[in-house]
C-alpha cells in the first residue's frame, strides 16, 4: 500500500446531477477525513470517521452531501443536486489511532460544476 | 472558533536566500501545530509539526518553533532552493475535535536561480 487514492481524479458534471467520489485510505489506518479546497484557500474539514462510524460533520456538509465508510475500509462521498458552488478539490486523508498522529492526504478529485 | 493565519503571498525570493512564512493561530484548547507543503501537481504532505509549547519542528531544511505567548509557528529556512518552490499551508489540531485539521490560506513561495 503507497498511500491513500482518491477516484476519479477528476469529475465534470451538469448542475443538478450526482457524483459519487472514492477515497481509499492507508489499510491500517482507522481514521478518514474529507476536506474541501476552493482556489486560493487552504482545506477546509468535511466530515470525520473513526473505522466505520461517521463521529463529526462540518457545517459545511449541507443536506445534500452524504458520506459513507462501509467495513471501515474504503469512502465514498455523494453530492446530490450539485451546483456550481460545489465545485471545490475534495481531499481525503487518513490517519492512524490515536493522536496527534500524521494525516496522509490523497492526491484529490477536482470536481467542476458546470 | 479556533483559526489559523498565515501571511499572504505569494513570496519570492531567490535561490539560497532566507525565507520566513509568518502563522499565527486562534485555539480555545491546547493545540498541535502543523506546516504541510503542497508540491506543484502533488498532493498535501506534511513537512513538520509540534505538539506543546517551545517544542521546534524541523525537516529539510525547515523548522518552526511552538511559541505559546505569541501564539505563533512561523516557518523558517536559511537558504531556500529551486526546489522548495511549493505552497505551504499552517495548520492545528485539536485533541477535542478529533484531530481535524483547521488550516490557513496558504502562502505560495517562488524560488527563482
């Protein structure tokens, strides 16, 4: 395992459609974290989980964004109904228990909402 | 809320001379300090850290120091190369929350020969 992957790595799509993104972390890694990037900024915190349980959710996460880790394993994040404002970099990143232990980020899916 | 503030750029300086990128942060808890580096088409990494007052963080070249009566984690390097042209991001954690990163805005440094 090289570190945490991120598909696809890039994503257009129509306002109103939905997409799905995949993280897959470090394998021993129990805990995952969903960022978002807009031009200009540094991250900012998504969504937080801990094996399988989704602990903490950003108020940024609207209503219609959703994520999942099934197993504790790999992630997935939808946005339902995209608009253009979604358009963002969503960043994963990993890391393991504990803390304040290093966060491997992914390399990214820059997504643009046409 | 807990924040982070980092100077803007972009910074740029030419090969071997000194750089310093100014942090200062806003945490109601005790936080760990990070620098993460983004590298141009690659993603985050991170470059050092500190976890309590006046530990100093160090990794190529680079190092910045926890200063708790400042509230600050600048990020210093005596000579900076090509190659160290990047984006850097200050960041902090909080035991509390997780250990979600809450990162400023990022400084963007050009190294030029």
């Amino acid at each position: 395992d090289t570190g945490v992957s991120q598909n696809p790595r890039h994503k257009i799509t129509k306002r109103g459609q939905n997409v799905t993104f995949r993280c897959d972390p470090i394998s021993e890694h129990n805990r995952l974290y969903w960022y978002r990037q807009t031009l200009g900024q540094g991250p900012e915190f998504l969504t937080y989980f801990q094996n399988e349980a989704q602990l903490e959710k950003s108020r940024l996460l609207s209503d219609r964004f959703s994520a999942e880790r099934p197993k504790g394993s790999f992630s997935t994040l939808e946005i339902q109904r995209t608009e253009q404002g979604d358009s963002a970099m969503y960043l994963c990143a990993s890391s393991a228990a504990g803390g304040p232990y290093e966060q491997f980020f992914g390399p990214g899916t820059r997504l643009t909402v046409l | 809320g807990d924040s982070v503030t980092q100077m803007e750029g972009p910074v740029t300086l030419s090969e071997e001379a000194f750089l310093t990128i100014n942090c200062t942060y806003t945490a109601t808890g005790y936080p760990s300090l990070f620098w993460y580096v983004q590298y141009p088409g690659e993603g985050l990494q991170l470059l050092l850290k500190a976890t309590k007052a006046d530990d100093k963080g160090s990794n190529k070249g680079f190092e910045a120091t926890y200063r708790k009566e400042t509230t600050s984690f600048h990020l210093e390097k005596g000579s900076v190369q090509v190659s160290d042209s990047a984006v850097y991001f200050c960041a902090l954690s909080v035991s509390g929350g997780y250990n979600k990163l809450i990162f400023g805005a990022g400084t963007r440094l050009a190294v030029h020969p």
